[in-house]
C-alpha cells in the first residue's frame, strides 16, 4: 500500500483537548506522522478541508473517500458519519 498526504484535517485526538488542524501522513494503511504542514515527499496529496478524524472511528482512507465521492456527486459536504 502506498503513502498519502491527508491536507487540512481536524484532528480530535479523544483526550479531551481541543480539536486542531493538522496534516496526516498515512503509510502502509497505518498512520504514521500527524502535523502541521507536512512535507508531501512526493506522496500523493488528498485535500482533506472539512473532514475530522478521531482515534478508532473509521478506517481512515475509507471515511475520506467517502466524503470526496460525496462532494463529487452532490456537491456538498459529508457532516457526522
């Protein structure tokens, strides 16, 4: 499996903390660097802008897919699930 850049996320973390804007470096299906202004190192970018992740919610690439076809299809945002 390949690496992607995730851009522009908002990452709740489950500690309690506020939530915050980051990027998420995927590798190998597992995340393996969450930051700001990640470096894309020649991996692919996916923009992520309107889409939070949390620990144990989802598979990730699978959640962001959705929200793109969504916004592909009928040009709006995926909120919530």
């Amino acid at each position: 499996m390949s690496d992607i850049l995730i851009k522009n996320l908002t990452v709740v973390d489950g500690t309690g903390a506020h939530a915050f804007a980051a990027d998420v470096r995927q590798r190998g299906g597992l995340i393996a660097e969450v930051g700001p202004n990640r470096s894309p190192a020649g991996a692919p970018i996916f923009d992520a802008t309107g889409c939070q992740v949390t620990p144990a919610s989802k598979p990730l690439r699978r959640s962001l897919a959705k929200a793109a076809l969504a916004r592909v299809v009928t040009g709006k945002t995926v909120k919530g699930r």
